[in-house]
C-alpha cells in the first residue's frame, strides 16, 4: 500500500486501540478493492478527545 497525497483516511479514535483487529481487517479490503484509503488507528487520551474531533475538521 502507498500512501500519497490524496489518500483517505479512516480510522478508529480511542484508548486502547492497539489490540484492535480493524486495521488488518479494512486495509485488506481497501486493497482488495484498489481504493485509495488507508486505515488506521489513532490512540487519543480521554482528556484530548475533544481536540482530536475538532482537528478532524481541518481535514478536506
């Protein structure tokens, strides 16, 4: 997988996200299906949960 410029990303926001299975499982039919987006996992403490989803925005 090549990630460039205009990839998109999706993703799971959470802690722990480390143990999760959904990157693996995403990323194989992303591939499957040759789209141009990524999966991945974004580990956010509770406290900046909140910062987190308003920089999603930011994001075209």
């Amino acid at each position: 997988m090549t990630v460039v410029g205009t990839t998109k990303i999706l993703g799971i926001i959470g802690n722990p996200v480390s143990h999760s299975l959904s990157p693996r499982m995403h990323n194989a039919a992303i591939a499957y299906l040759k789209l141009d987006y990524v999966y991945v996992l974004f580990f956010v403490e509770i406290t900046g949960f909140a910062n987190a989803v308003k920089g999603l925005g930011a994001i075209a």
